[in-house]
C-alpha cells in the first residue's frame, strides 16, 4: 500500500511541476508516463473489484502527458507505441464510464473528467489526447473508431425532429462503414491469430453499434451473421485478452452452448502465462446471464449493460 501511495504521489508532482515549468525534461517525463502505466497495468491485472486506483494512474499519466506537451513531440516509435497504450486504456474508460451510473442515475463521466484536469484547465480532458492520438496506424484507427463509437451514446428518438432522426442516421451509417472497412495491421499467415482478433474486435463494435442505438441501420440479419462469426472466432483462438469484445459477446450468449463458449475462452486466456484475472469479467456476464433468464420478454440493450455495470462499485477495465 506505501509503494501504491508513493506512485501516486510521484505522478502528481509530475504533473504538478510539469504545469509549473514547460521546459521539464521531456526524457523525466516519458519515464512517468511509462512507470505510471506500468502501475496501472499492474493494478488492472490483479482486476480487484473494490480498487479503482488504476483510474487515478490514468489520471495521472494523462496529466504528464498534457502538461509536458508529449503529444506534441516529434514522436519516435517507443513514444508513439507508449502514447497508444495510454489512448487505448483512456478509450475503455470512456465506454466504462458512459454505462457507470453512480451519481444521482446519470453517468460517471464526469468523475473522471473532473479529477483529471486541474482548475485551470477549461478542455475536456479527453480532447487533446484524442487529437494527440490519431495516427495513420491500422491498430490506432481502430482505437479512434472505438473511442467515437463510446462517445455514441443514446438519447431518446422521441424527443428528435425528423431532420435529427436523419442526421443521426447518416452519421450511424458512416461510423458502421469506416468501421467495417477499417484494415487489420497484421496481414501474414504467421499473424493469423492477431487477424482473428482484430477482426473480433470489430465484430464487437459493430453489434455494440446496432444494439446501443435501437437497430437504426435495420441489419438484424448482418448482427447476427456477425455474432455467429465471433463465436466461431473465439472457439478458434487460443487466448482472447482484449475484454471488450468477450464481455460484448458475452452479453450476446443466449444459450448453454454459447455461454460455455465464452466462459471457456475466459478460461483458456487465464491460463496463459501473460493473462490477468478475468474475474471481474466473468461476473458481469454472470449477472447479465441471470437477467436476461428471469426476464419475460426482451430487455433493453442499454439498461442491461448500464445496470450490471453500475452494480461495480469501482469502475471496470474491460481493456
């Protein structure tokens, strides 16, 4: 606990004396962003569900980031692959957020927002890292489609004028196409499993897209031509370490057969000698399985995944 507390400590006074002298030694600065994602990868691999300390290392490195103008440098490809890693994680914790309801039935959003930037700070603090993060990489493409599909949140059609109904359509329409054609950075056959789960990955972003927004593409036969694949996919793979599209997928199981699919993929990935615990995974889905089978009738998309996610009283890395 001293260790953990000591981090923290050190990656504010980065952040702290980075705001107060520009010219900071950016080496001095990298290094705080590597060891605070090390610390964050750490806590996320232990995946214990009453700490959320690998937000405030997120939070942390995020503050370096901006207040030493890392995303600004002339980026060689250690810096770019570490400022990926940041994005990556910032991304799922975004999507996280925009389903944990803790505060008065709204979304946590602005939990971390808030205690991420200081009080002179008028940006979002996801702004300047998203522009930092875009890059003509195929594995950073798909990052910043996933970040714009965490940002399509629902809100009431109801409550749209048919020229907003439209708008949110083509836009809809768009994001599924670049996401559909978007390519996978590995193309040999020695890559085959890194294809496999690129090509999952997307497969979750698309269903999470027509499930998320009430079907407003009217591709119920596509979803479910796509869901079919992915649990071809994840039968094939040996591990699968990318949360987000076993949770997705997870939500997706509705019989015995596809849901051993899926806790037996979890499985098989812990047992690798790399993988975290998939613990906290495991028991969303558990949860989800349970509503939906003392449901009568079809449950709301949004509201199954919002409340399982709410229940965590910590925020969940599905990273």
């Amino acid at each position: 606990m001293e260790s953990k507390i000591a981090g923290l400590n050190a990656l504010k006074a980065a952040g702290i004396t980075a705001e107060a002298d520009h010219a900071t030694d950016k080496i001095e600065a990298i290094q705080h962003v590597a060891a605070g994602m090390l610390l964050l990868s750490f806590e996320v691999h232990l995946s214990v569900c009453t700490s959320d300390d690998w937000t405030k290392y997120l939070c942390g490195v995020k503050n370096v980031i901006r207040a030493a103008s890392l995303d600004r440098l002339d980026k060689d490809e250690d810096l770019t692959i570490l400022l990926d890693w940041v994005y990556y994680h910032d991304v799922l914790a975004r999507f996280s957020l925009r389903h944990w309801y803790r505060q008065h039935g709204k979304p946590a959003l602005n939990l971390i927002t808030v205690s991420c930037t200081s009080v002179e700070a008028s940006t979002h603090v996801t702004e300047w890292i998203d522009q930092a993060m875009r890059r003509t990489s195929a594995s950073s493409k798909i990052v910043d489609l996933l970040s714009e599909l965490s940002d399509a949140v629902p809100r009431p059609l109801c409550g749209l004028t048919p020229a907003e109904h439209d708008e949110l359509k083509r836009f809809l329409e768009i994001l599924e196409w670049r996401i559909r054609n978007v390519k996978s950075p590995a193309s040999t056959y020695e890559d085959e499993a890194a294809n496999l789960k690129f090509e999952l990955l997307k497969l979750a972003m698309l269903v999470y897209l027509n499930r998320v927004t009430w079907n407003q593409l009217r591709q119920t036969f596509s979803v479910r031509t796509q869901i079919e694949r992915a649990f071809e996919i994840l039968m094939q793979l040996e591990t699968c370490e990318r949360q987000f599209p076993i949770f997705i997928f997870g939500c997706e199981a509705q019989s015995d057969a596809q849901r051993t699919i899926v806790l037996d993929a979890i499985s098989r990935t812990e047992n690798s000698v790399c993988s975290r615990s998939l613990n906290h995974v495991r028991l969303l889905l558990q949860a989800i399985w349970a509503q939906e089978d003392l449901a009568e009738g079809k449950t709301n998309y949004w509201n199954k995944v919002s409340y399982v996610i709410s229940c965590c009283m910590t925020l969940p890395s599905f990273a």
